[in-house]
C-alpha cells in the first residue's frame, strides 16, 4: 500500500475477497477473466472505460489481427504488387477463447470469418488496402457479444473502475485498491493478472519494469484512430486498380502543399470496415512522444488526435481522396490507441533472436503468427531490413508473463516479457487473447495447488489449454 492510499485510511469501502482480480478489459483481460471464471474461479474483472475490448473497441480499432500466420510486411506487398488475398494462410495461430469470440460476433451478423470483409469482397481492389487474416467487425455487436460472454462465465464485472495501487507483503500481491464512482475500494485476491496493456499493477507493486525499447527508451508512435464515412469505395478501388499508391503519400503530398500551415501527415493507412463506404485511418492517426503512462501526455494526445481526425476528414479526404467529397468524421477513439508502455522484467525476456532463430520452448502456452511491425523514429520496420520471423510462428513462454521475483501476480497483454521488435507479434490482439486465456486457465493451477505461478505444473497446463481449442504446439 502505498502512502496516499494508506493516507485515505478509513474512507476505503473493503469487498470481499475473490479468488481472481483481473485488472484492465483489453483483449488479455477478456479472456483471462473468462477462462479464470469458466473454471469455477470468483473473479471479479476491472475496466477503467465502459467497455470490453481495449484497443480493439475503446480505441477503434475492430481488427483482431493474427488468426492465422502468412502475413508478409505491407511494404514487401507493395513493392511485388501483391494483394493479400494471394497470401497462403499455413496454419491457424490462436483458437480458444479468440476464436469462439469471433465466431459469435460473426454469428450476430457482425463480421465475416478472418480474412473476408463486404466491403473487400463486394470491391475486391480494396484488398491492396487491409490486412489479410484479420477479423473486423461491427463495434457495437463486438462490444454486446463481449459483454455477454463475461456475464455468462459469471465475471464480477466492474466498468469504470481504474485500478490504482496494490497492497504487497513480500512476494505477494495481497490485494488491488480501485477507484471508480462509489470510491475508494479495496478487493483482496488469491491471483491477480494484469492485462493493463501498461503493466500498471507490476509498477504500483514494485516489481521490475521497463519503458519503450529497453536500449533507448523510445516508444512506438500512440495516437487516437478516426473513422471516416460516406465514402465511395469503388471509386477508391478504381485509383488502386489505375496503380494508385495504397499509402496514399501523392494524395498528402497535395494536401500538404494545398494547406502549409495545417499539421497534416505524409501518409496515410486505412482499412474498410464493416460498414460499407466506412473507413478506418490508422496510419496518419499517430503521433510521437507521447508516454501512455503520463496522465498529461494522454490528455495531450486526445486533444492533438481530435484536431487530426477533424484536418484529415476536411483537408484530405474530402478534397484529395477519390469518392470522399462528401465524406463525414464519424468517430474518434474514446481512447488513444497506445502501442508500447511499460514491459516487465519476467522470469523469461524474449528476445529478437528468438524469433529469427526460431527458438522452441518447452513452456509454450501461446502462439504468434504475425510478422516484425513496430515502426520505429528511423522509419525503418525490422522487417524491412530483411528480417523475418522464422516458420513465421513466434511462441510465447510461460514465463514471459512472470513478473521476477512475484508469487502470485501474473501478466498478460502488451505487457508481457518481450523485448525490441518482439513486441510486433506479441502484442497483436488474437495472441493477446491467447496468452490472457493462458493466465486465467494458469489461475486454476496455482490456486488449488496453493503455490507460486512459476511452481506450476506448466506441462498440465498446456495440456488443459490444448483441451479448450487453444494453440501451444508450434
Ligand atoms: C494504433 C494501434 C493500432 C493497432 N493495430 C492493430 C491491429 O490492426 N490489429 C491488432 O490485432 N492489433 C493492433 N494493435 C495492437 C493491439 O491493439 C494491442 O497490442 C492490444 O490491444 C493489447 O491488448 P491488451 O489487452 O494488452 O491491452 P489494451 O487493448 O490496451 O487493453 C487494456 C485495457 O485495460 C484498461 N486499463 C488500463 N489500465 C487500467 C487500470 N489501471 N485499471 C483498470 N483498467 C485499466 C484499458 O481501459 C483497456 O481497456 C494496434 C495498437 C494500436 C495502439
């Protein structure tokens, strides 16, 4: 406990403890409620927003990447012309409780399977423009099905609850405090997972962190996504059929000159959504130097983000863009989209090597099968010097979701022990779903057993994620 919550003294509300404290709602947090819960555990699950999903619903972002592998870097497709709908798909990366969430989003008529979208198939050009395993799908059936599926495993549920301390005594976690509009409370916990994206209990506890990349501190551009409709998609796909560039950068170059004063980008990625003549900016939405952890820095962000999507929609689209004329800003994020925070210092940091080696573990409990993506200030993705993730399948130990030296706090999420470009596939939100349905199955282990995540029976484990449809065999 740290001194300004011990400081509040009798204003704290005490709840009654439960087996399982999951803090953040984010793909990890999600599946690692839902599998604690499913297994008989009392969990109670903290969202700071007043949905689930993280990035993928608070940030705008309806676009679970990573179902399969295949995926090659989106400059290696440019320069060969290839749309990805001539990318194999070898082998499914992640099952479980991912896939069973878009099968039910999909079932409530909310997306198309991974790799199928209205939008790309009705104009199939657009396909030079999205990713090719992804699953994207309409947000307020998105938003629904997840709720659903936490109420039904019987999650205790608590949205707008931010979780701001924790009380240790040595190598546990004996309880989180949070906040949220009844006060101050406090739920102490047999195992606590953070899926905060920002490891933020790892942080509040003491256990050892680190920031950006780990030799210089830089993090990854965050910014705040916009959606834009009203858009003509056949006439978008008639300029990438004429050859036109699917980064747009002739198009912001025009704009640019047009408008010298307005902040704008020099590129732009967007991809369809599942509505038709809607579109998502992602690419042109960033920006950096802001710290995801800094309360100043993500109000900045907002703000800078809402002024962006506001100049893109006026100054781009609908002047320079083909079929958006009469194009409208639909949505900006309720949140800013943050790639890259705090990562912990685990039992297990995965390293660069790793992916390229192709390094088998023994302890894996879930699966990437993205390619290097984290662009950093030297504009340079790892994959563009040639590097790849070696059979194209990343593993993620166990232990990379070990804090050191902590007994029973656990970590899942962007947060987890991967180091430099690793974070590229790691982070990508079918495996973040992966190894948090990795952390609340592991929940079981360490609590009936009544020892310390790392002292679980890791073979057990994988061998019970194998039997709930989850990928662990590269
Ligand atoms: C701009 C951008 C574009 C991306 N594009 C893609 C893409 O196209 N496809 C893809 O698969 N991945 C993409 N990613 C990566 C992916 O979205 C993230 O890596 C992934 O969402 C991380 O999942 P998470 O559960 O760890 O964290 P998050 O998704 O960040 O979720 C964390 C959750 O925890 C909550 N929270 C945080 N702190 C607290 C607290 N203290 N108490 C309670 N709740 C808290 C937050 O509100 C949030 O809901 C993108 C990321 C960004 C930022």
């Amino acid at each position: 406990m740290s001194e300004y919550t011990h400081a509040l003294g009798d204003r704290i509300i005490n709840l009654d403890a439960v087996d399982v404290l999951v803090a953040g709602g984010g793909p990890a947090g999600i599946a690692a409620a839902v599998a604690a819960a499913r297994q008989g555990l009392n969990t109670m699950l903290l969202e700071a927003t007043g949905c689930l999903g993280g990035v993928s619903t608070s940030g705008n972002l309806p676009f679970w990447l990573g179902y399969t592998n295949g995926s090659i870097p989106f400059r290696w497709m440019i320069r060969k012309n290839l749309a990805y709908r001539d990318l194999p798909h070898p082998r499914r990366a992640v099952g479980g409780i991912f896939e069973e969430a878009w099968k039910r989003i999909a079932a409530a008529g909310g997306g198309e399977p991974p790799c199928h979208m209205g939008q790309t198939d009705k104009y199939p050009g657009l396909d030079r423009l999205g990713c090719h395993d992804e699953f994207t799908f309409d947000l307020e059936i998105g938003k629904r099905v997840l709720d659903e599926m936490a109420v039904e495993a019987g999650v205790q549920l608590r949205f707008y609850a931010r979780a701001i301390d924790v009380k240790r005594r040595g190598a546990a976690v004996e309880g989180v405090y949070f906040a949220d509009k009844s006060g101050i409370q406090y739920v102490p916990a047999k195992a606590v997972i953070d899926c905060t994206g920002d490891a933020d209990l790892v942080d509040d506890a003491g256990f050892a962190t680190y920031k950006g990349d780990r030799k210089t501190g830089e993090m990854t551009a965050a910014g705040l996504v916009a959606h834009i409709e009203g858009i003509d998609a056949g006439a978008i796909e008639a300029y990438l059929n004429a050859g036109g560039d699917p980064w747009f950068y002739e198009i912001c170059a025009r704009a640019r000159q047009a408008h010298p004063d307005i902040d704008l980008p020099e590129h732009l990625i967007i991809f369809p959504m599942v509505q038709d003549g809607v579109f998502m900016v992602n690419g042109g939405t960033s920006h950096r130097g802001f710290d995801g952890t800094n309360g100043v820095d993500m109000t900045n962000l907002t703000l800078k983000g809402r002024q962006r999507a506001r100049d893109l929609t006026e100054y781009v689209f609908r002047e320079f863009m083909p079929g958006a004329k009469n194009c409208r800003l639909r949505s900006t994020a309720a949140t800013p989209g943050v790639r890259e925070t705090r990562r912990i210092i685990a039992e297990y940091i995965l390293e660069e090597d790793d992916l390229l080696n192709g390094t088998a573990f023994e302890d894996t409990v879930a699966l990437a099968g993205r390619h290097f993506d984290l662009q950093r200030k030297d504009g340079q993705v790892f994959a563009d010097k040639g590097l790849s993730v070696r059979r194209g399948i990343t593993e993620i130990p166990y232990r990379t979701m070990l804090p050191k030296g902590a007994d029973n706090l656990i970590v899942a999420g962007r947060c987890i022990g991967a180091d430099g470009q690793c974070l590229g596939p790691a982070r990508i939100m079918s495996t973040c779903f992966a190894v948090g349905e990795a952390a609340g199955t592991a929940a079981r282990f360490k609590i009936q057993k009544n020892t310390a995540f790392r002292n679980i029976d890791v073979q057990a484990l994988r061998a019970e994620l194998r039997k709930n449809n989850c990928e662990v065999d590269a």
